[in-house]
C-alpha cells in the first residue's frame, strides 16, 4: 500500500519572525508541509530514498530518521520481525502525517513509510524524512511524526527469539 501527495499546498501566509526562529524578526515562514510520501509497504526503505524525496530549495535542513530490527530485547536475543498491518494502516499513516504536516511551521516537506512483513536484522522498519527552513522544526517534526505514527498506527510484530519463541507485541 503506498500513496503519493496527501495534503494541499502549503499556506505561506503566517509569520513566524524569520531566520532567527520564532520572535527574532524577519521573513515570513510556511504553515503546512507538502507530504511526498507516506505509506505502508512490504518493500524495502531506506533514509537516503525519503531525503531525496524531501529535498527542496528553501530548506536549509533536512533530518531523518530510521526504526530499525535490533537483535536484541529486553535482554532477549532476537533472529528477527514479522510485521503484520490492519488493513487500514495505509489510510491511517496518510491521516497522521498529512494532520501532522497541515500545522507544521517551516516545514517544506515530509515523507514517511513503515514497513510490513519479515525483517532481518538492521533493516529499516519506520524511516521519516523532514524538510524545514531550519533544524529545530525539522526535528521536532520528525520526532512527532515517529510518537504519532507508533501511537497510532495497527501495526503488530512478532519477534523470534534466538531460542526458537516467539512473541506478539501489540503496537509497532
């Protein structure tokens, strides 16, 4: 399931007082972000894909993040994930992020995907890419958009344990 532009153009017409962040004087700053992606998929992600996908010329940062299979958890050896999705996820994560990103203040761009089916270790299950005029908002979207979308999102996993058990978790 994966999905393109969710949200409309953005309103560029609030000030947020500029370069120097909010209250410092100067340019006027947008008020909603463009979603270039957000998705839930079966195929691989990666950050490099969704920071190619959020570039754009007035963003002077573009952070990212990545939810990767770790091979351990709470003092368990993990072989890896399977992740399982209702399936409204898709409509779910669209949701999420285009709500996210109509508020969004000097946000240019986000793109976002979660990942379902089997994962080995280190592959990426949650990546997160932002574009804002400046590094704050860029991380502090970032950091919203991956709270949200675990929050919120029917995703499950079940880990494999290195010694042959499994687990349900509830919540991605």
């Amino acid at each position: 399931m994966t999905s393109g532009p969710t949200t409309p153009e953005p309103d560029n017409t609030e000030a947020d007082g500029g370069a120097g962040g909010p209250g410092a004087g100067g340019s006027a700053a947008v008020v909603g972000a463009e979603v270039r992606l957000a998705a839930v998929t079966t195929e691989p992600i990666g950050t490099t894909e969704h920071e190619r996908l959020v570039e754009h010329p007035a963003a002077g940062a573009i952070v990212s993040f990545a939810g990767v299979v770790r091979d351990h958890d709470s003092g368990r050896g993990v072989t890896a994930l399977d992740y399982t999705a209702h399936p409204t996820a898709g409509r779910i994560v669209e949701r999420v992020v285009a709500d996210i990103a109509q508020h969004a203040r000097g946000v240019r761009a986000i793109a976002v995907s979660h990942r379902i089916g089997p994962l080995a270790i280190g592959d990426a299950a949650l990546v997160c890419a932002v574009a804002a005029d400046h590094r704050a908002e860029a991380f502090a979207t970032c950091a919203e958009l991956v709270d949200q979308i675990k929050a919120e999102l029917p995703v499950w996993k079940r880990q494999v344990f290195t010694d042959g058990t499994d687990e349900w978790v509830n919540s991605a």
